[in-house]
C-alpha cells in the first residue's frame, strides 16, 4: 500500500507556519473503541419520531448526550428532520446547525435525519417536498465545508419505517467505522428480513461482534480490499469462507488462518464455479449471511483500442460471475435466509465513468443495475442486496499509479486524502448486519465524498 | 475401543506444486515446505487451534537438526500446539505408510482425525562433513585435556573438506535407483515407445486435470509456483522420442531409459487430511473415501533375482487375496511413476504366466488392467516425486477421483488401488473406497 507522505507532512508545525492545508488523519475504528470520543448533540426540528431513540442509543453506549450547544466540543451532531415539512423548519434547522459545526470535533460526525421528498410531497405537499430536497443538497454543503476528518451524512427515513430501523445505520454513521464515507445520503426503509441473526438468536447481539454467528462469503480475498473485507468481518464475529483464483492461493490460506476461516480456490468465472460454491457452502455451512460480491480485475485500455479479450476478461470476472453466483444462490433457495445479506463492490468510476477503464466502469456500473433490480426481488425472502462504490483506495493497485494521477485522485475529495481498504470493508460490515435490513437496492460511496461522478 | 476395526475416511488433501530441484523452492527448506502445506491444509479445512489426534510426516532427504521436523512443522503451523507428530521414513513409501498409520489408528478408534503426508527437497539437502573429518571432530569433542586436542587437530588433512554430498544410489550396490530400474526394464522387455507413451499421457493428464480445476482443492500455490513447473502440456511421443538415454547406458542401442521417461530430482510437500467418518461430520467437512487396506512388501534386489523398484509385484496379490479382490476390480489404477519403465514391468509382472507360477505362487496370473484408468491425472513423471511427498499426493488424489465417480461396475462403490514402489526393495500399496 502507499503511504500518503503529504498528509504527514501537513500535520507538521513546519508546515502549520507555512499555512500548508493540513490533511486531517482519520479518527477509524478499534476493538473496544467507544461508539463516540466525545458528547453527542441530539435534537430534532418539529415532533421527529427518533430524536429520543438515538439519544438513548448514545446514552446506552456509554456517553453523554446534550440537546442544545454549549461550551464543549461535540463528537456528534444528529438532528432529526424528518417531520420537517416547510421552510421555516429549515430555518429552524439552520439555528441549530450554525453553531453546532463550530463545534464540531475533529473526525466529529454530523448526521441528519429527513423524510422522503416523494413521500412528503404526497402527505404535505409542495413545499413539504421542496424542504425535504433542500436537505440533500444542505448535507452534501456541510460536508464540503467541515473541516479536520469531520463528516456529514443524511439518512432518509421512510414514513413507515419503525424507529428501530435505523439503529445500525445511526451506529455506523457516528462511529470511527464511517471514517471515510461522507456526503452521502442513505434511504431507510421498512426492515427487510429478521433484524436478528437466527443464529445468534440465543446470546445477545454483542455491539462488539455485530456480525457474530453469521457466515460470510468474500470473493477476491486474497489482497487488498478483498483481504480487508475477510479481517474487518471476521474481527466484527463473521464465519469466513474467503475465495479467490487458484493462482493467489499463497495468500488466500494466510488470510483464511488470520480470520479462522477457510479458503476456497476457485475460478468464479468457471462455467461450473456457483454449482461448485453451492455445493461448498451447502457441506461446509449450510447457509449464507453475507455474500460479498469483491472480486474485481481491471485491463485498462482506451476504447478505441479495446480488443474482445480485455473487454469480456473483465465483464467476465466484475459482472457476470456475480450475476450467476446470485442467481445460483437464489436457485438454490436454502442458503440464503430470512435475514442474509448481499453486497456488491462496485467503483465510483461505475459512476462517473473513467477515461481508460469503459471496460471496468460498464461492469461496475452494470452491478448498480443488478442490485437495484435484485432488490425487490430479494427482499421476498428477507434479503437485501446492496452496493459499495469505493472511490480513491489506497491499495498496491493505486500505489502502482504515476505519481500526478494518485495525487490528484486523492486530493479531490472533501477529506483530501485516499480512503483504506477497511474503510469499504467497515461500510460492508454495517449492511452485512441482520439488523440493517432497512437498506436495500441503495449505492452507499466510500470516498470521503470525491468530486468524482458526484 | 472399538471390537470390530471401523474404516477411516480421507477427508481431502493439501500440497504446494512440485518444483524441480534447484528451482523456484531452492532455498525453500523442508520444515518451510511442510509447515506451509499443514497451514494450507488447516485453511482449506479450517482447522486453526484445532488439536488433531496426530500428524505424521517424514523425509527422505533431511538434515539432522530436523530430528523433530513434523512436530516443529506442527508447532510452527495453525494447528492446536497440542497436536502429537512424529517423523516416519521409508523412502519413496513415507507418504503412504503415514497415511496407513494414522488409518490404523482411527480404524482402532485411538485417534479421530490425522494428517499424513511428506516433504523432500533435492535442492536443501543435507550435505554432512567427510567421514575421516567427522571422526576426528568427535574425538576432539571427547577429548579431555588440551594436549589431546591438539594431537588431534594435528591429524586434520586439507582432503577432510570434501563434504559427504547424498547420493541417489542404494548402498549396497552402489547402483543408482535408475540403473536398478534399467536392469529390470531390460529384463521385461519394456519398449523405449511404450515408456514415451506412458510419460507423453502423464504430462497431458496432469494438464487436463489442472484444466478441468480437479486439483483447485488439491493444490496450494508457493513461492509464487501455481503449478508443478515439470509438467509440460505440450508433451509428445514426438517430442519424447528425440531425448538421449540416461540410464543403462551400457546397453547402447537397447537403453531405453530417458530424462523424458524418468522422475527429476523434484522439491514439495503433500498432506492428506484422515479422520473418522464422525469427526468429519462433526466438522461439516466430506469424506471423499475410506481407507480399505494397505499392504508392504520388501524383495531380496541384493541377493535374489527381484528388481529394487519390484516389491509392488508381490504386495498387491497379497492385498487382493485378504479382500477378495481380482486386479480387474478396481476403477482407477495410481501407480507411482517413479520410471515409466517401472510402471510398465509391474503391469508386465502381473500378466505373465510363469512368474505368476514360479514367484507370487499363484495359480494364474493377476491379469492385465484397463489401462483407461491407469494415473488418470497424471502422476510422477509429469507432477515430479519430491520421494516422501508423493504418498500424500497419490492418496488425496485417488479419494477425490473415486469421490467423482462415486459407483462403479454394477453399482458398486468405486475403487481405487495405490502402488508405490521404494528404494531398499520396498513397495507400498493401499486400497481406497468411494464413502
């Protein structure tokens, strides 16, 4: 992986005196890590259903939580919008917000909470819709304009869903684990499946071990984000079952020992590969939590200059192995359960496209249309299909680039700096959990809200 | 304790891809080998912590600090540090006579579950000190006043620094094992085309079944080799036909013997995963066979008129007759290619007449094989035969090719024979059952 040695070197007091922008370092998750370094401003604009739920989840993980700004620094900001129906509640949001982000402290997390623009348009009105569209773009601004590795993201709650339905979101977006993910704006609906693990129905779910019980399948495990995926999981309590290619076997068994798993040597895109991984996990398991859909190739060429073999390697691996092994595991119907969880990786070039790389954004932009179309159909069973699109990871693929690209790819962001590898595998994480079956058919980026296909 | 002796099952297998020797694992010792095959085992079984009732394992070629290399090999590995080990030799035969321990042993119901496998290299072997050397150090060792030391070290001699390099020959003919094999190759008449054809089909099994993904969970890549590099796909009789002879040489004209149709000195390791038919569905995992039987035999090459590499001959009559069993019964045939021509004179032995009289004691002969089954994916002339890993590559593999037939004739379970020749004049042999 590279080293980013500007951001080192931007937080030297050399470099302050100079007036050199610092690069803010990332406050990111440990075991054992607190959900908040700091007190938590919990409030609400109008009668919000989840102002008080979030304020006693804050409480309940061990920290203080107050409903107005003060003195201190806060380690979060959330304030709950969702009954917000006209423009004198964004007013009364902007009293509250304007003081707050002065407070915000570093790696602080603003976190708001809105209804959905269609949904209010048709309870409320106009202008309700209106108010409601004019906290997507305020979020996206905030985020742009907070300093020192803060961020702000905004949850978009169904009318209908139940409070409890955005309780892992709430987690993931005020912890250390969201380090990297910024600026986006993420639809809560009514829970898909069972918010508990059938598995880990007996002991109570650890906030340490979210992902306790369940067995997880990672492709392309052998390095980089793959590699973070099978750690991050397994760290959070997963079962791993890591696949990669025959050839990175070396490196898949030692990621497979790391995390207490096992490897499976497979070529996914083998005419025979999701009967075969079928037939695995029926014997070794006997069902599947989270499916992550990782593995990716790129054969980077100018379309004018692409031959059938870059185009279709890449097709092959990105898309249609997913597409198959989800089909076959559908097919098979006892694997996945009420309750499992899909997620693909997906690129924010499949996004914005990328010059060089029309093989590799069609197969990343293809997935988002495969998980939204699987969405509804999934969610039949209890099962939710999602997609990450990573933006600049720092990983030996971009540490491989020339040197003006990587800088520029990772300065473009509103972090000014790359995003890691477990940054994405902590976002699979949280829609991996049983618990966060109010997400579903969304596109959640990691990339510290690039300006990149934004 | 079990009355009536249960049949232990093979559960899968585990081995890095061969290298030929002074290749890519050249500075690979075998205690590295053998602890990233156990580790590449553990992670395809997922076996981390776990104690298993044994590992056992052993080298042909091994330096004296590895008087423990199994058990280091355990401790270095994922496995529970409370798993037993211990180190077997018996030459080519190491492989497989683990294996048959450590069935015996879940067959008596005193362990659940073992690996048994090997490792060698060519490339790290032991090279000791010059004999004359080695007895002078010893005397110093020993020696207790000053003064004896020095009339001691008075005796070293410049010629003392020739190292003692091993050697590929038996010590009591000081003949190598391919000029053993060329004698009975002569004896049997066993034609230059045939050992071509015999080695050009090793070479294009092998590659069909890395092709097909058959070894994907056979397999782990090390040192970043992702295949055996002695195997060549593109293989021919043709091809095969154009090599100069390297053993028998003094036969001029009639030496059959080639590099092509001969085993190269080769490094590796391979593991194959035992346990009771209970055990392995406590862990979820497949029992691709059971462990039938197994038979050694040894035959007099010093003194008597059997080849070194013929012991075979005579274990595998043995083995039929205590299961009832014709030679004809089996689906699939791994005879270890240790020469082409060695293959080929064990099938000769077994259809001939006269020496089914005169030496097996036997009414008629043991007849001959479909050769269709015969090393279906290959075997050592294409794979390479690092000698005591090749038991543990014979043994995973034959249970996971009678898995996939699953029945043969008559809907019986599908069987398969293993037969590996040694060097002393021993030979190992093993009968595998589909589960």
């Amino acid at each position: 992986m590279s080293t980013d040695r500007f951001r080192d070197l931007s937080n030297t007091a050399l470099a302050g005196r100079l007036g050199v922008p610092r690069v803010p370092l990332l406050r990111r998750y440990e075991p054992g890590q607190a959900l908040l370094p700091g007190p938590a401003l919990v409030t609400s604009v109008g009668a919000g259903r989840f102002a008080k739920p979030i304020a006693a989840l804050v409480e309940e993980s061990g920290q203080h939580v107050v409903d107005e700004v003060g003195d201190q620094k806060l380690a979060a900001v959330v304030v709950d919008l969702t009954a917000a129906v006209a423009l004198d509640d964004l007013a009364a949001a902007r009293a509250i917000l304007t003081p707050a982000v002065r407070k915000l402290a570093p790696s602080g997390r603003l976190l708001l909470l809105g209804p959905e623009p269609a949904e209010a348009s048709a309870r409320s009105g106009v202008e309700a819709a209106a108010t409601a569209q004019a906290l997507d773009g305020l979020v996206r601004t905030i985020a742009k304009e907070l300093r020192a590795g803060a961020t702000a993201n905004l949850l978009v709650v169904a009318a209908d869903a139940p409070p409890a339905a955005v309780d892992s979101s709430v987690r993931f977006f005020l912890s250390a684990r969201s380090a990297y993910v910024d600026g986006q704006v993420v639809r809560v609906g009514v829970p898909v499946g069972s918010p508990r693990d059938p598995a880990a129905m007996d002991s109570p779910t650890a906030p340490e071990k979210p992902l306790a019980g369940r067995v997880a399948v990672v492709t392309g495990a052998a390095r980089g984000i793959g590699a973070a995926i099978a750690d991050t999981l397994a760290r959070d309590g997963a079962t791993l079952v890591v696949v990669d290619v025959p050839a990175a076997g070396e490196n898949l068994a030692k990621v497979a020992n790391r995390t207490g798993g096992t490897a499976l040597q497979l070529d996914i895109t083998a005419v025979d590969a999701p009967e075969r991984l079928v037939a695995h996990l029926t014997q070794r398991h006997g069902r599947v939590d989270l499916l992550v859909h990782n593995a990716g190739i790129t054969r980077d060429k100018l379309l004018a200059n692409m031959d059938p073999d870059r185009w279709n390697a890449v097709l092959n691996v990105n898309l249609r192995a997913q597409l198959r092994i989800t089909e076959a595991l559908l097919a098979d119907g006892t694997l996945l359960q009420d309750g499992s969880r899909i997620v693909c990786v997906s690129s924010q070039s499949g996004i914005g496209g990328n010059r060089g790389q029309a093989n590799y954004v069609a197969s990343k932009a293809g997935i988002i249309g495969m998980v939204r179309a699987l969405a509804p159909v999934v969610a039949e069973r209890g099962v939710t299909i999602n997609a990450v699109a990573p933006g600049f990871i720092e990983t030996e693929m971009t540490a491989r680039m020339p040197v003006g690209t990587r800088e520029a790819g990772r300065r473009v962001n509103s972090l000014r700096q790359g995003g890691l590898p477990v940054d994405v595998a902590e976002t699979i994480g949280w829609l991996g959990q049983a618990e966060s079956g109010g997400v579903n058919g969304h596109v959640v980026r990691v990339c510290g809200q690039s300006m990149l296909g934004a | 304790m079990q009355s009536t002796p249960r049949r232990a099952a093979v559960i899968g297998g585990n081995r890095i891809p061969f290298a030929r020797a002074n290749g890519r694992y050249a500075r690979a010792s075998n205690l590295d080998m053998l602890t990233t095959t156990l580790d590449g085992l553990v992670a395809r079984f997922g076996l981390a912590g776990e104690r298993l009732g044994e590992v056992v394992a052993g080298a042909v070629l091994k330096h004296s600090r590895d008087f423990n290399l199994t058990r280091e090999a355990v401790l270095g590995s994922r496995l529970a540090p409370s798993t037993p080990a211990y180190d077997v030799q018996q030459a080519c035969g190491t492989g497989l006579e683990a294996a048959i321990l450590v069935a015996n042993k879940i067959a008596l119901g005193q362990i659940e579950s073992g690996v048994a496998g090997g490792v060698d290299t060519a490339s790290d072997a032991p090279i000791a000190v010059n004999e004359d050397l080695r007895k002078v150090l010893v005397a110093i060792n020993g020696a207790k006043t000053v003064q004896q030391r020095l009339k001691l070290l008075a005796k070293l001699r410049p010629g003392q620094i020739v190292p003692d390099i091993p050697r590929n020959s038996e010590p009591r003919t000081g003949l190598s094992m391919g000029e053993h094999a060329a004698i009975t190759a002569k004896e049997w008449g066993v034609s230059r085309e045939a050992q071509d054809e015999l080695a050009a089909a090793s070479h294009r099994n092998l590659a069909a079944a890395y092709e097909r993904g058959f070894l994907d969970d056979l397999v782990t890549p090390y040192l970043g080799l992702t295949r055996d590099d002695n195997l060549r796909p593109d293989s021919s009789v043709e091809k095969l036909a154009k090599l100069g002879p390297v053993f028998g040489k003094q036969l001029g004209d009639e030496a059959t013997m080639t590099a092509g149709n001969s085993t190269p000195l080769t490094d590796g390791a391979a593991l194959a995963l035992l346990g009771s038919d209970e055990w392995a569905a406590e862990h979820k995992l497949p029992v691709l066979a059971h462990f039938v039987d197994a038979e050694t035999a040894a035959v007099d090459y010093v003194h008597g008129r059997d080849g070194l590499l013929t012991a075979p001959v005579y274990a595998v009559p043995r083995l039929l007759e205590r299961n009832g069993l014709t030679l004809q019964d089996f689906d699939f045939y791994e005879i270890h290619e240790a020469f082409a021509s060695t293959v080929l004179a064990t099938l000769k032995a077994w259809e001939d007449v006269e020496f089914a009289k005169d030496r097996l004691g036997l009414d008629a002969p043991l007849g001959p094989i479909d050769r269709s089954r015969l090393n279906v994916t290959g075997s050592s002339l294409a794979a390479g035969h690092p000698f005591a890993a090749t038991g543990g590559r014979i043994v995973a593999t034959l249970a996971k090719l009678v898995h996939e037939k699953g029945t043969g004739e008559g809907g019986r379970k599908a069987r398969g024979l293993i037969s590996i020749c040694a060097a002393g004049g021993q030979g190992v042999v093993a009968i595998l059952e589909a589960a």
